[in-house]
C-alpha cells in the first residue's frame, strides 16, 4: 500500500526545499513536478519553440525523457540524459514554465508520468495543484505559504548561490505575475484542497518548517495503521 503526500504553494514558498529534506529523512520518494514542467520549457527552447506553439510543445512528449535520481545526497533532474538541475532555474526557463505548463495535453501527460511513478510507494510530491488535482485521495495534503516579499528574498538568494543574476526588484514582479497566472489556469490552477493543512512558512525557519511538516507526517501514519 502505498503512502502519498502532497505539497502544493506558490512559487518560493520553499515547498522544493522542505520537500526534498523531508524525502531524504522519512525515505519517500521526491517526485518533482515543477521540475518536470521546467524541463518540458527548456527542451522548447532548446529547440527554438515558443510558447505561441503549443501543439510543437506537446509533440516534445512523445520523445523526451525525464529522469529523477539522488547523487551524492542530492536530488538531481536529467533530461535526455543531461544534468539539467540548475539549467532549469535560470531566467529564460522561469519566464515560461508557467504558459507551457497551462498546456492542457502537457499536464495530462506529465500526470499520468507523476501517477505511475506513485504506484505502490511512498511519496512526496510538492506543485500548485497536487492535493486538488494530481493526487486528490493523498493521505496527508499541505499547503505551504509564504509572503510576496519573503518568496522573493529567498529566489533571490538562491540564484546568488547558482550564479544567476536576476535583481530582487524583477523576481519580485515575476512571482506577483507568477502568482496571478497559476491561480487563474483553467486545470491546476493554485487551489488550497480543502482538506489540507495550511503552514504559514513567512517567519518560520526552514528546519522549523521541516519539523512541523515530519510531525505531521509522522503522526499521520501512525493513525493510519
């Protein structure tokens, strides 16, 4: 039987982060959809397809491949065989995750991927719409929240450490647009389920974060068995 948890928030709220310490901690498997979507806008630009070409997006399913592993401790992205971990985070990337994974066919597919891959194994998963539309029946469902300003200083700080410039001013814009384009998608839109627990990470540290969110967990199996 297997055990599913599901994290959804808004862009910087630190779900990625929370969630990939958690995975290594409790031994669930990180299935990582936003970096799936990140891979699907990389390989578009790798080949010149933009986001005005919707149905070309969609036929790159057919053929690319997306892989999630654990090197050295660490999660790591492949796609089609390359380490693409911190490719995905760079600008270009970012501004166009949000209109390729509004593609109704991209989501559809990449689900039917998340959902085979959660057959019969414990996991965890973070996104905007996981406990609302991925994995509606997951055994424990969090919304982790943070505010506009505390999102954007911590994605700054995190393209510092990967060496990508990008100004606190602008990725402050793009979460704000970020934020108001995934709560108005048709499918997957940003959607607290109604059933999830609400965590408000603004003035919580991240192991603060992350012992709340084991807690949980923990207690949740153990009423489970």
């Amino acid at each position: 039987m297997s055990f599913i948890v599901a994290i959804d928030g808004p862009a910087g709220s630190g779900k990625g982060t929370i969630t990939e310490i958690i995975s290594k901690k409790l031994g669930l498997i990180n299935i990582g959809s936003g970096a799936a979507y990140r891979c699907v806008a990389l390989q578009s630009i790798k080949e010149g397809i933009t986001i005005d070409e919707p149905q070309k997006i969609i036929k790159l399913l057919e053929s690319i491949n997306i892989e999630f592993k654990i090197e050295n401790g660490k999660d790591v992205i492949y796609l089609d065989g390359e380490n693409v971990t911190d490719r995905i985070r760079q600008k270009d990337v970012a501004k166009i995750v949000s209109p390729v994974s509004a593609i109704k066919e991209v989501r559809f597919k990449l689900n039917d991927i998340f959902r085979n891959l959660a057959k019969d194994k414990d996991v965890i998963m973070e996104g905007r719409d996981i406990g609302t539309y991925v994995f509606p029946n997951a055994d424990l469902k969090i919304y982790l929240d943070a505010s506009e300003e505390e999102r954007a200083k911590r994605r700054y700080k995190q393209n510092i450490e990967a060496g990508i410039e990008m100004s606190y001013e602008e990725i402050l814009e793009n979460i704000r647009k970020r934020d108001e384009n995934d709560k108005k998608k048709e499918i997957g839109a940003l959607k607290q389920a109604e059933d999830a627990i609400y965590i408000d990470s603004s003035d919580m540290s991240i192991e603060e974060v992350v012992n709340k969110v084991t807690e949980t967990i923990n207690r949740k199996r153990k009423n489970r068995k």
